[in-house]
C-alpha cells in the first residue's frame, strides 16, 4: 500500500488516521465473526475440525454427525463479534461441552492456517482502507 503524503496536511491527515486505527478493530472482529461462522459452517457439515481431520467415531464404532436435533450445528457455527472480540457461541449449550472431543471447534491455542489467514486478510484489507481514508 503507497501512501502519498505531498504537503503537511496529508502528512496530519494520516496521522489523524493511525491515531483512530482502534475504531477499525470492530468493523475487523464483525467481518472475522462472519468469515468464522462460514468456515466453521463447512467443516461441521463436512464432518471433520477445523484443521481438517475427521471427527472420531462414536460409542458403537459409527461416524457421528453431531445433527440431531440441529441445534449444536447452528451454535457451533455461529461467532459473533463482542467490541473488538469474536467469540464462539456453542458454549452456552449445556451438552456441548462432552462433544469438544469431537474438535468441531477451533483450538483455543492456535487458530487453524485456513483460519489465520482470513483474519490476515480481512485485518489488512479493513486497516488498508482505513489509512486510504475510505472508511
């Protein structure tokens, strides 16, 4: 991304700009929410976690789809943005907790790559407009 900065009021133009970069973190964490929630979307339909492996098999030996009522999948595959946050909304399901096994969410350490990557590009592309000015 080039810059042009010709005379002192482009110059405290910009800095104005990278003084109100914290305003960016929402419009980043609201479109992450929304990415997370598509990818999740896809690996829980897929059966498998978010780094790519397949869920594990269930008491009788079976693949398990974690489907039966539908309601873990529509709050396994839901983030939303809080502030500047994106959280996961599965937890508030009281059973949700003995199907973590089943790694249908990503790891609390490490996001998985697919994952990285979008918060990357959505982090750059939000900060990039925002210095541009085209908020």
């Amino acid at each position: 991304m080039k810059v042009q900065l010709r005379t002192p009021k482009d110059v405290k133009a910009l800095r104005a700009r990278i003084a109100s970069l914290p305003e960016v973190r929402a419009k980043i964490a609201k479109r992450v929410a929304e990415e997370f929630s598509k990818l999740a979307k896809v690996d829980f339909d897929a059966g498998v976690s978010p780094d790519g492996k397949p869920w594990g098999p269930g008491k009788r030996g079976k693949r398990v789809t974690l489907k039966r009522s539908g309601r873990l999948e529509a709050k396994a595959t839901r983030f939303v943005a809080v502030g500047n946050t994106v959280r996961a909304s599965a937890l508030d399901i009281f059973y949700a907790k003995y199907q973590l096994k089943r790694s249908f969410m990503p790891s609390m350490k490490k996001l998985p790559p697919a994952w990285r990557d979008r918060v990357r590009a959505i982090a750059t592309e939000e900060i990039s407009k925002h210095l541009r000015g085209e908020r």
